[in-house]
C-alpha cells in the first residue's frame, strides 16, 4: 500500500491542478485536474475501499453471552482490467491516439497526452506503471458476544508514526465496528428448528494516512481518509470441525485525498529549470457503492480457528485469516 501512494504521490506533483513544462508553470482548471486524477487514482481508493468492507465474519453464528475472538487477516483485493487501465479521451481537454492508458494499479507504459484545456495545447505523457494486480489489506478484529444473539466487535490500529530513511514519513491509523444480530431467533417455533445459522451484520472502517515524502528535491505532503461500511446477510452451516458460509450484501466506500498549502520544488538543476508550485487542493473521488456475494469456509480445532473466504463484487477479494475463539 505504501508503494502505491508513494507513487500517488510522484504523480501528484507533477500532474494536480499544474501541468509543468520547460520551466514554466501552467495552471490548469481545477476541473480538469479532478477528473484526471479521479480516472488514475480511484482504482486504488476504491480497492482499498472494499479491502476494509471484508473479514469481518466468517461464521453466520454470533458468539453467546461472554464469548469472545480474536483474529488477524489479510484481504487481497484483486484487481481487472478495467480498474488497471482508462481511456483518456473519455476526459474532457484530454485526447491521445491511445485508447487506454494505466491507471495508478496497473501495468505498462502511460500515453502520450495532449492537454487541450489553454490556448496553446500541451503534451505530455502519462506515467509508466510497473504494479501487482492485488492489493492487501490486513485487519485485526475482536469480539465479544452480548445477550439476546448480538455481537459486537471492533478493529483498531493506534495511530502509528514511521520514517522511511530520506524518502518517506507520516503516520497512519485504523478504526472499526461491527455489529452482529442472529434472526432466526425471532421466528416463532422455526429459529429452533433449522440448523442453520442467519445474522444481520453491518461494519464501518475508517483509515487515516498522512505522508510526507521528499526525494530530489521535491517536498510534498498528503492526507489519505478512506471510510468503508458494509451491510451483510449472512448464512452459515457448521458440520463437525467445519463451518461453511454464504452470504448477500452491499458495500460504500469513499476516499478523500487532501494536500496542505505545500509550495514543492523539482527539477535538478542541470538538465531542467528548478520549478516552484504553490499547490492548494482537496478532492474527493465519487462515492464507490456495489453488492457484493461471499461465501467462505472456515475451521475449528479446539480454540484455534482458521478461515478463508472470496468475495465477488466490482472489487473483489480473497480473505485469509486465524484467529482464537471462545463460545
């Protein structure tokens, strides 16, 4: 994840709301720069998104009065084609003789671009992406079973600062909850019948990261806020050791980028001009809302429990995890 923000960030400067040449400073329409960096960025916001909406459950079941787990994940998000790669002449001012170009989470080589937005048109070329075609999340959960079937849990990362040599520094932090409600139980004469197990279950993450990056000159600092809530009905059948489970739900996802008032510098000195920016802006990417369809397996021996689950959606994810549970 760092190394796509890292690269978030690269572009960010070179491409916001000023396109830089020769020396000179070009501004742009604030417009224009959003919806460029929409179509390269909102992969990754998006992606991120629907890795915090999952491993949250891996069982229909919630935990009786004063049960408990403990558990650790991680969400590999998986990315197609559509999400690594855009046509850039379904932007308006923006035309190319490429009919698609990377995204921030794609692969190969970026298009030549020409910026029809001024009175003079400026060219330029999209950057080259060499990414994974996954991404993953991991998350940490607790929970405790409360009375009438409900559960309750939480994930939570304090907030973390860390410095990365001369290239990278910031910090992040992660906090999330849940709730988990059995159905069945309010089904006169058949909650008790079925053996089966069905819960309502809702979740809500939110990320924070901060970055401040300076590499060769250049100086630039970014927020990150994604937060991502899930809704899910959930169906599950438990025969000895193994659990299996389905289940049907929706998705929202939202991601803001936002700089400082930051004035940054590139360029070497010897082979280019050194260029100053001044560079206020804050955007926000659409609101990414989707269904969603998991189903998973999971195992218990004694206390320990380990659990694998896809999810199918416009992002989908794989999800990997263990854990020690209780009742």
């Amino acid at each position: 994840m760092k190394n796509y923000i890292y690269k978030f960030l690269l572009f960010f400067i070179f491409y916001s709301i000023s396109i830089c040449s020769n020396g000179q400073q070009i501004i742009s329409s604030t417009k224009d720069a959003k919806s460029l960096l929409e179509a390269y960025l909102s992969p990754l916001g998006n992606g991120l998104g629907s890795g915090l909406n999952n491993g949250w459950y891996n069982t229909g079941k919630p935990h009786k009065l004063g049960g408990f787990d403990v558990s650790i994940n991680i969400n590999t998000v998986v990315f197609n084609d559509n999400q690594k790669f855009f046509d850039i002449n379904e932007l308006e001012n923006f035309r190319s003789s490429a009919t698609k170009t990377p995204t921030i989470v794609g692969n190969g080589e970026g298009a030549n671009v020409t910026y029809e937005g001024l009175e003079n048109n400026i060219n330029f070329t999209m950057p080259n992406q060499n990414s994974f075609s996954f991404l993953p999340v991991p998350a940490a959960n607790a929970s405790v079973g409360l009375f009438k079937k409900t559960e309750i849990g939480v994930r939570y990362i304090p907030k973390y600062t860390f410095e990365k040599g001369f290239i990278a520094k910031g910090s992040i932090g992660l906090w999330g909850l849940s709730i988990k409600h059995d159905l069945l139980q309010w089904v006169p004469g058949i909650g008790d019948i079925i053996p089966l197990d069905l819960s309502l279950q809702y979740g809500l993450t939110n990320l924070n990261t901060n970055f401040q990056i300076e590499s060769q000159g250049v100086k630039q600092s970014v927020n990150l806020k994604t937060s991502a809530s899930t809704l899910n009905l959930i169906l599950s059948k438990k025969l000895l050791i193994l659990t299996a489970h389905g289940s049907i739900g929706y998705n929202f996802s939202s991601t803001d980028f936002s700089t400082g008032e930051t004035q940054i510098n590139f360029g070497d000195g010897d082979n280019s001009d050194i260029i100053s920016i001044y560079v206020p802006t804050d955007i926000e990417f659409k609101t990414q809302n989707s269904f969603k369809f998991n189903v998973g397996l999971r195992t218990k021996i004694t206390l320990i429990t380990l659990y694998a689950n896809y999810t199918y959606s416009e992002y989908s994810v794989l999800t990997l995890g263990t854990g020690i549970a209780l009742r």
